[in-house]
C-alpha cells in the first residue's frame, strides 16, 4: 500500500511539474514564424525581404513571430516574461551590440510586444510601445492582421531612423558613414541622453567662462602703454549664495609698462 502511494506522489510531482514548465518555440526561419498562421504567403514574402535587406546592409536582426497563445508555453506571468525569455532563447542580434529586434503577437491572448536589445535604452521602449498603438491595434481591430503585422514592421523599422538613419524601407539597399555612426553605442548614449550632456555642457561653460574670459584679458592693449600684455587676476572674496551677492576683486597688470588697477565687483546671487 505504501508503494502505491509513493507511485501517486511521484506522477503528481511529474505532472505538477511539466504542467508549469516554460517552453519556447523554435524559429521555422530567421526572419518569420508564423505559429499562429495570420500572414498570407504573399504578405510573409515581402516582409521576409525587407528584413533579409535589413540584416544584409545595415546587420540588424529582426524576427516576427506569431503564436496562438503564450500559455502553450508554459504559465508566464505576462507577455513581457514570455518575450523577454524568447528574445534571449533565440539570441537574436549581435551580442555584442545588444541589438536584436523582435516583434512578438499572441493572438488569442490579443497581446503583442516589440522586445529590443538593451542597448537601445529605455527611449525605444516608448517609441515601441506608439509603434503597436498607431500602426498595428488599428489594423488588428478591423481585423486585418496580415495588413497591420506588414505596416507595423515597416514602422519599426522607421522608427529605428535615429539610431539606423532609415526613411523608407525601399531604401535599405544602401549605407552611408552617417548610418555607420549613428549604429556606435556612443551615438545611442548620448541620443538617449542627450538632455544630461545638454546639462553638464552648461555647467562646464559657466564653470570655465568666468576664465576664459580673465585669458582673454590679455589680449586687450593697456590703457597706459597700448600693448596687448595687459592680464588679469580674479579673487573671490565673498562667495554668492542663494540669496545673497557675493563679491570679487578685479587686479589688472601690464607686464610692458608695470600698469596697475584694481577693481571690485558684485557677483549676482544664485537665484
């Protein structure tokens, strides 16, 4: 009786744990797999050729990919679990770049995700996320799927402009240094953070201005001789603060004809 029992137990842990593994699909081609079959032949034919142009010049992975269900696969806690998993599953992209794109639409969930690799920054997510809102939910609610999968790869694919110099996807056939820059991860640094060094560009300037401008004093001819040795020293003696002016010494000497003057100044408070 007791083994019996311990049979029960162990085809229960079987099958409690098959029950909630998570399996991927495997790609039928690098380009598409259509599980869910909502693209007619001549529709997959021209979006195959555009991404195989995509991958051919500019070496960016894409794959679309359609399933009935994600929980064909498993209990996923959501369609950003699943896709993620099979992002990562498939490799898609250049590793070392983190650059991969895939277009994911579980039909029956009435969910899709665009998953990009992490070196587009969190910008791409929200480019994304207006990709499915305006150019496939619009197509899929009058229930023209194949229609609304081709324009919103398209789409994609125009939305990577910034980073893939891309206007219209007629013209992958052809690169230019400007695309080739634009694919550095420096280039997608500072587009994903272009406000930041907007930032530290102007502390730095008001932080140098204050001596370039004491440097180009000496330029300037002296009042007394006329001769361009005139240079200049600067002190702070009070320091601003939010409120209150500061104030500051201004000494100015010809190193030609020993010329001296002295000036102080007011420095404007911080706010």
């Amino acid at each position: 009786m007791l083994s019996v029992k311990n049979l029960f137990i162990t085809l229960f842990l079987i099958l409690g744990t098959n029950a909630f593994a998570k399996t991927f699909p495997i790609p039928i081609t690098p380009y598409i797999s259509d599980y869910a079959n909502l693209l007619d032949p001549e529709t997959e034919a021209r979006i195959t050729e555009k991404l195989v142009k995509l991958r051919q010049t500019l070496d960016l992975e894409m794959t679309v990919v359609t399933i009935e269900t994600r929980f064909d696969y498993g209990q996923f806690n959501s369609i950003e679990e699943f896709t993620g998993g099979l992002f990562n599953k498939w490799k898609i992209g250049v590793s070392a770049r983190n650059d991969g794109v895939l277009i994911l639409i579980s039909h029956f969930d009435g969910e899709m995700r665009i998953e990009v690799g992490s070196s587009y920054g969190a910008i791409y997510d929200k480019r994304m996320g207006l990709v499915i809102q305006n150019h496939f939910i619009p197509y899929f609610k009058g229930n023209h799927l194949s229609k609304g999968i081709e324009a919103g790869v398209y789409e994609t694919i125009n939305r990577l402009q910034p980073t893939y110099d891309i206007t219209d996807p007629k013209t992958l056939e052809t690169t230019s240094l400007v695309t080739a820059i634009k694919r550095t991860t420096f280039w997608r640094t500072i587009e994903d953070k272009y406000m930041l060094f907007v930032f530290l560009g102007i502390i730095t300037f008001l932080s140098f201005e204050t001596r370039m401008r004491d440097i180009l004093v000496g330029l300037r001819r002296c009042p007394n001789c006329n001769r361009r040795q005139l240079h200049r020293k600067r002190t702070i003696k009070k320091s601003r603060t939010g409120k209150e002016r500061g104030k500051e010494l201004i000494e100015a000497h010809c190193s030609s004809c020993n010329y001296n003057s002295m000036e102080h100044r007011s420095i404007p408070s911080v706010s």
